[in-house]
C-alpha cells in the first residue's frame, strides 16, 4: 500500500482540537489513518506571525524540522528560539508550546509515533500545564551543509550500507532518544539509485528539492518539491535520480525501525525463484 499528494498550504486547517487554544497554526497533514497508515502522523504545520499554541503534551512521541521562519519553543522548562534547519525530539507526556515571534510566516515538519487516535476514539492531546514525563533538557539539533555525508561514505543510518551517490544525515533516532520513530534527510545525486525493497515499518518523504522518479507497487511517479509519498509496510518500492542535479527530501519511519535487516531487496532473493 502507498500513496502519493502534494502539500497545498491553502489545504491546511486548524485541527479541532487546536481550535479553541492556538491562534494562526494550521496542519496540512500528508500521512494519517484514512491514508491508511496504522503507526505515523505526518505533516506539514504553520503558524503565522504572532500565532501561537497553547501549552500541552501528547501520549504519543513527536518530532519537528524547521523548514522556514522563526519560532520560539517552549519544551518543559526551556524555551528554545528556532529556525530553519533546527529539528528536536519531543518525548511522550512532555508539555510544550508555540509562538511565532518573526514577522514572517513559519513552517515545520511535524513527525507523530505512535499514530495519534481519531478524535472520536479517544484523546491523545491534552491543553495542560501538567506533564506526565519530568521537565528535562531535551536536546536541538541544527543541520547545515557542512554536515552532509559524502554520497557513498559511511551511512549515518542502522543497518544501510552506503549507495554510491546517496548520502543520509540522520536527525532524530535511537542515539537522540527517540523510541517511536526516525527523522532524517536524504540525498541522491544524478545518477543514484536504490533497488526495488521493502521494510517492516512505514516510511514518508517529503521532496523539498530536484526530481526524483519513484516506484511503489509498480506504480510509477515523477516527483518533486512539494510532493509527498507514503509506502506503508510490505510495500516495495524504489527510487532513481534520472535528473542532473540533486534531489532532496525528509523522511520519517515508523515504528523505529530495527538494527539489522532494516531493508529486504528483491534482488537478494531472485536467485530461489
């Protein structure tokens, strides 16, 4: 199973349980129940200048990128100033919060595991200024390109060995503290590629930058900024950068996924067919 969209910021609306504790925030959501994904939220949030989120925690794990404008961030007892490139783990039953201090809108990358409940099942969101975890210093991480791996070099990534022309900055894992899910960025230059595979959790990318041609379920999709896909468990999917220059995106997994046999290629098992 998967599927295939593109974000359209005038799409977005304030989830109903925002409604009566934000001001200016609206969620385009890209990846959730009815998509079909039974283990991660996904999507794309903004908030306009001046606009903020109450102060509230989640039973669920959730992490963010700063993709464009300037926020302040309350997480426990530390308030964090943040912007593009800054991304951050929020754990399960950590009070937080939001405002927009810039004059200009801001937008992030909003990663959510275990999936957040349908509002007519049951809460997961409360507007609280209790937290169920311990007020901890939770780390911040800021990405540049300085930090980029070089395409082929050592993978940042459990269990995947490097690909020529494929390079992964890992941002939220198990060595930042996640327990639910990852977030990474992801790089194919001209010419790279990976074969037909697939995983035992879901996966989300979201392209930010050049073209990439992409098949999930022999389907087959020109993708780019913008533009998002979804390969939910089992499906086998592969991507190929048939252009000249890079291409980007965000990609978030869950469940975590786990420390070996991370990828199952298809090409390792045709020899038995």
């Amino acid at each position: 199973m998967h599927a295939v969209s593109k974000i359209d910021p005038a799409a977005a609306q304030t989830p109903p349980l925002y409604q009566h504790h934000s001001t200016g925030f609206r969620r385009a959501t890209y990846v959730d129940r009815a998509l079909g994904s039974v283990h991660m939220g996904t999507g794309i949030c903004f908030l306009d200048p001046n606009g903020a989120i109450q102060l509230h925690l989640h039973s669920f794990e959730e992490s963010f990128y700063i993709l464009e404008g300037s926020v302040s961030v309350q997480i426990g007892e530390m308030t964090h100033t943040l912007g593009p490139g800054n991304f951050g783990l929020i754990p399960t039953g950590l009070r937080h919060a939001w405002r927009n201090t810039g004059g200009a809108p801001a937008r992030w990358l909003e990663m959510q595991a275990p999936q957040p409940r349908p509002i007519e099942y049951g809460r997961d969101t409360f507007f609280t200024g209790d937290a169920l975890s311990p007020d901890a210093s939770v780390p911040i991480g800021y990405f540049d390109e300085s930090q980029l791996p070089r395409p082929g070099g050592a993978s940042q990534m459990e269990g995947f060995n490097p690909t020529t022309g494929v390079a992964i900055k890992m941002f939220v894992d198990r060595s930042f503290g996640a327990i639910h899910q990852s977030l990474f960025l992801i790089q194919y230059s001209p010419g790279a590629k990976i074969d037909p595979h697939d995983h035992t959790f879901e996966e989300s990318y979201f392209i930010v930058g050049g073209r990439i041609h992409a098949i999930a379920d022999g389907k087959s999709y020109d993708l780019g900024p913008g533009d998002v896909i979804w390969t939910g468990v089992g499906c086998i999917h592969s991507f190929a950068n048939t252009g000249d220059e890079p291409v980007r995106w965000i990609e978030t997994q869950a469940p975590l996924p786990p420390a070996k046999e991370v990828f199952r290629f298809e090409r390792d098992w045709t020899k038995f067919a």
